[in-house]
C-alpha cells in the first residue's frame, strides 16, 4: 500500500502530536534526559519560541504527524550564531522507513539557506542505531563524554557529533531568521527545500 507523506514547519496546533512522539523517549529510555514529558502546552511555546529563529519541521504519513526535527541555537553569544544542535524524534510506528532522514535533510536544506555553518548532535551512547543514523547522514563523531549524566539509576555516556552545513566565509553575514527567509522564498522556492525523495512510501 502506498503512503503519501510531505514535510512541513511545525505548528503550535502540533503539540500533542510531537508530545506523544517524544513522551516515550523520556518515559522508558535514557536518550533524552529530560525525564518527565513536558505538557502539551509547554511543548506549544518550545515550537512557537523555536521557530522565531530556526526550523522546526515534522513529518506527516497520511496526515499524521509521525517525526519531527528542529535546531536550536548552539550557545547565546554572538559568536555562536552560525552554529545550531539538532534533534530528531521519529514515533515507533514509522521507525527504519526513511522518516528521520527525510527530516534531517529538509533541515540541512533549510539551515544552509539561513547561513548555518555547523550543525551538532547531543547522543546518549551506547545506542547502535542512533550512531549508524548520524554516520549515515555525513556526521563526524567529534569527543565522548563519560558517565557525564546520571539518569534511571545509572550513569550514561554522551557523545556530541558535527556535520558541516556551509562553508565559512572570513566575514559572514549573520543569520537569517527562519520568518524572514520564509518571506523572501516563493513557494516553489520553499517546499523545494522541504521535498525529499521519499515523498511516496510503502508500507
């Protein structure tokens, strides 16, 4: 049976959607260490307050939201501007079927047009599966930090990974904001950053 999906910005309406995607990972695993699910409405502001800035993207599978990814900024300063960390979270059902990908790389897509330089992923390792998706998409595993967090009775290792977005200019324009450069695209311009390959699935 064919699946049709599409990738869009996130929505404050998608809260409880993202919500019930991400409650598991913090519920029954260490990949998160945030440890109790933030409420519907909480999760409502992140979207909101993320996508002032940077994309927030999730992954409807026959109009269902079943992934989403975004970026934050790195640290405050100035000088980190050009630098995001990354996050995917794809929901049990859709796992293994090209979802987290296809959200990565709309998100590459949409951080190089922003003027994005570098790209970071936060791992709680061991984990196979999240190590081979990063290698995959062209992420360098930069250093290992041991036993930095203590969750779910046990001590657990994180590992930070890089992957290049643009190349850095001697004087970079900073950062265009995720609305401005959402103004200033088409349409055509817009959804051709946010198409994947993989916009017909089976399942």
């Amino acid at each position: 049976m064919e699946s049709e999906s599409r990738i869009r910005l996130a929505r404050r309406s998608d809260a409880s959607a993202v919500r019930d995607i991400y409650a598991p990972f913090c519920e029954s695993t260490p990949v998160t260490f945030e440890e109790t699910p933030p409420a519907a409405a909480e999760m409502a502001d992140r979207i909101a307050s993320t996508l002032e800035t940077y994309p927030w993207l999730v992954c409807e599978l026959d109009g269902e939201v079943v992934g989403y990814a975004y970026a934050s900024r790195l640290r405050k300063r100035r000088a980190y501007q050009w630098t995001v960390e990354l996050s995917v979270y794809v929901a049990e059902s859709a796992r293994q079927s090209g979802v987290g990908r296809a959200l990565y790389q709309a998100l590459f897509a949409v951080l190089e047009r922003q003027g994005v330089r570098d790209a970071y992923a936060v791992t709680t390792v061991p984990n196979p599966e999240t190590e081979r998706f990063h290698e995959r998409l062209g992420f360098d595993r930069c250093v290992d930090f041991p036993a930095i967090g203590y969750t779910d009775g046990d001590w657990y290792d994180v590992a930070w990974w890089r992957r290049r977005i643009g190349e850095k200019a001697s004087d970079p324009e900073p950062i265009t904001p995720l609305p401005a450069l959402r103004e200033r695209l088409d349409d055509a311009d817009w959804h051709g950053l946010l198409r994947s390959d993989g916009n017909r699935r089976e399942r």
